[in-house]
C-alpha cells in the first residue's frame, strides 16, 4: 500500500519510537484551541520496517501538539497459511492486544500511543467473529482514549472497519485518509469491504485521497473529498544534494547507477522489466536497496540477483538512504500495472527528486499530473530509452530539486488537510 518505500522504516530521530526519551504521556500538549486529540487507524503496525501515510500523519500531527492514538491494524484479509509474516504478526499481535487491554496503550513518541488491538483473525463477514471483534475493539479504544483523558478526539482512518468501534465514543470528525485501493489487496473480501466503504463515506467529515481515481470514487458518496498526493520529508532527502563521502559498497560500483529503493514484492514490482532492461544495458548498473516481502521467494528476484550488473543491497534505514542517493544518477519506479497499482501515487517520487534524482516510471495514473524530472516507458525498450534521457540531462540541482517537489512536504500537506477537516465544506 504506498508502503513499498525502504524510506519509510522509522521516523526522523527526533521522533524515533525506539528512543525511550520520547513519549511521556502529557509530552509537548499545545495550547487550548491550537490542537486536538486523534484516535487514528491503521493499516500498517507502528514499527513496521517500511513507514507509509499512517506512521508520518501520527508524527506530524504529533509535531503539532495533537495527542495521538495509534491503533494498529485491525487486518483487512484473511491470514494465509503459508505466510509465516501473518502467523508471527498474529501471536506478536495477541501478546500486545493482552497487554494494551491490560495496561493500556504505551507511549512509543511525543504524544502518541500506541494500541495493538485484540482481535480474532479471520473474515469480517462471519457473522459471531464480527460480532466479537467490535465489541472488543470498542471497548479497548473506549478505555485507552478515557486513560489519555482524550476530549472529542478526531477520528481520522486508513480503513473501513472501524465504525462499530466508535460507536459510542464521544468523538469529533471523522477523516477517511483513502491512500490504497485496498480492495485489490489479495484475501480482501471484496464484497465486505465495499459495504464498510460506503457506510464510513456516508459518515466522514473529510475524505482525503492520493489519487485521483481514489477521489472520483469516493467523491460520489461523500462532497467533501479531497486530493492530496504523497509527498516527502524534504530537508531529509534533501541531504543527498550536498556534498558527502558515499557508503562504501557504493562507491564500489561503477557507474551509471539505477537506483530502486523499496520492498521487491512481486505483485507491485515489474521484476522481469528491471530483468530486460539490465540485461539490455550491461554497461549501467541498477541498484537495488530492500528486500523481497516477507514469505515471497521470487524466481524473478533470485534471477536478477545472478545479474552482474544488477546489485541487491538489502534493506537499508531511513537515516541512511539520503547517503546512498546521493551516488546514483536515477530513480525507478518500476511498477507493474495491475488493478491494485494503477491509482498508486509511489512516495518514492518525491523523495528521489528531493535527492536530486530525476525519474524514470511506468506509466501510473499519477504520471499524467506531472512533468517535471519525469520520464516514462512502458515496455522494456521504451523504460531503457526513458533511462538514457535521464542520463544525459544528468542528477537535478539543489534548487532544481527544492523546485521540483515545491509543497509537496508532509509539513504543507499535513497543514492542507487539517485545513479541510471542516463539516459541509465544498469540494476543493
């Protein structure tokens, strides 16, 4: 879900969860009037090693003085066997749900908590599990948001299924933060999230998309629905603009270097296109920073790892990516074109232009919205030509970069969409 960039591993260092210095309860609380309390959502867990939307709205937000609640995810598909990430999530899931029940929701930043919900896992549409489920969500998020002495908290949501949890709380607006067209994820009951979909439009305050097929959708059912695409943390990609030694593995491979940065799943990656255009081109050297998704074992990864010119790195931290792009002389987005990706905005193109990388992708639906450090190519041929053009127009400017990505920050962004969070407001 946008969540396939090795830059969104862990938040900045002034907000990183593992630092115990963070997170007092009460830290940094604003003034009267100025911030609000937020119980939100998500799809993703709070320390997952690629951070999305989810984790950098709780920090935002946060930066700002709202006292957050995180709840984790609640899971929007049924776990498959043979997926070892699911089964390890499940129990890590039931020791924490335990304890948040227990002891409630523990600090993990400045003003936010984080809630590991206690749910049973399987399909939303068993009727007694369902049942379950919401009785046991709505009573913990109750209880943890009366621990934190939360006053009509703003409920802002990555998913659907969350409306019979917020029942009976004494709440604020509601925001529908619509990032994915998660209904494309495999193991979602389509027919159950469409009606969860539609009842939680038909009750938003707000609805806030990253695409613009995701906003005519849920424009139809709810006016106040908004566009707002990805965007990048800039001063910290911006670092890879400014003179500095390269990691040493780096420096070690020739140049050109192609760079992806991001988890290798094989449904939201074109591996046989990174496949043809390395071997098309044995003289530039394509750079691979993450790893496959847990549970995957692609022929297709295994394939380009045998490449001499193609080099996996493995996953590599937030703090560090800024160093390793600032020796590569262009950014791909290599995405395969499916149902689930098309109304991608990847968060991986504002922050390679941030770096100073000009863009090659294939041609999502964000690419018809803008031009500049853009490329496009579709099939092999076309993506390696696209490649070249890059090249020879060389890595963007300092000021190139700042004026490429423009607004496009999580600061403005954030500022944007609280801005919106207004009842029978028209669309923008």
């Amino acid at each position: 879900m946008a969540e396939a960039s090795a830059a969104f591993n862990a938040a900045p260092s002034a907000h990183d969860p593992s630092n115990p210095a963070h997170g007092a309860h009460g830290a940094n609380r604003a003034p009267a009037g100025e911030a609000r309390d937020c119980i939100l959502f998500s799809t993703a867990d709070w320390d997952e090693p690629y951070w999305t939307n989810k984790q950098h709205t709780a920090v935002e937000l946060a930066k700002r003085g709202w006292r957050v609640l995180y709840v984790e995810s609640v899971g929007i598909r049924s776990p498959r066997v043979a997926s070892g990430r699911d089964w390890k999530r499940l129990w890590r899931r039931l020791w924490r749900g335990v304890r948040s029940v227990v002891l409630g929701a523990p600090a993990r930043a400045d003003n936010i908590w984080v809630m590991s919900p206690l749910t049973f896992p399987a399909r939303h549409h068993w009727p007694l599990v369902r049942s379950f489920n919401r009785a046991l969500l709505r009573f913990t998020v109750n209880r943890s948001a009366n621990a934190l002495g939360f006053e009509k908290p703003v409920v802002w949501t990555y998913h659907p299924y969350l409306l019979d949890a917020i029942a009976t709380l004494d709440r604020g607006g509601l925001v529908y933060h619509c990032v994915d067209d998660l209904r494309e994820i495999p193991g979602v009951d389509v027919a159950a999230f469409n009606a969860a979909e539609e009842r939680l439009l038909g009750e938003a305050t707000a609805v806030f998309t990253t695409a613009q097929s995701l906003r005519d959708r849920c424009a139809r059912l709810n006016a106040n629905t908004h566009y707002f695409p990805n965007v990048v943390d800039a001063l910290h990609f911006g670092q890879a603009t400014e003179p500095g030694e390269l990691p040493p593995e780096l420096a070690a491979i020739p140049e050109p270097r192609i760079v992806y940065h991001g988890v290798l799943s094989d449904f939201k990656v074109d591996l046989a296109l990174l496949i043809a255009v390395a071997k098309m081109r044995p003289d530039w050297q394509l750079v691979l920073i993450g790893q496959e998704r847990e549970g995957q074992q692609s022929p297709l990864v295994a394939e380009l790892a045998r490449l001499p010119n193609v080099h996996l790195l493995g996953y590599r931290s937030y703090a560090r990516l800024p160093a390793y792009l600032r020796g590569i002389q262009v950014g791909m987005l290599p995405t395969l074109l499916n149902d689930y990706t098309r109304s991608m905005f990847p968060m991986k193109f504002y922050e390679y232009l941030a770096a100073g990388l000009p863009v090659v992708s294939t041609p999502l639906a964000f690419t018809a919205d803008v031009a500049e450090g853009l490329e496009i190519g579709a099939s092999a041929p076309e993506f390696a030509a696209a490649i070249e053009r890059q090249l020879a127009r060389g890595r963007l400017s300092a000021e190139e970069a700042r004026r490429y990505v423009g607004d496009n920050t999580w600061d403005a962004r954030t500022a944007k969409m609280l801005a919106s969070i207004q009842p029978a407001r028209p669309v923008s």
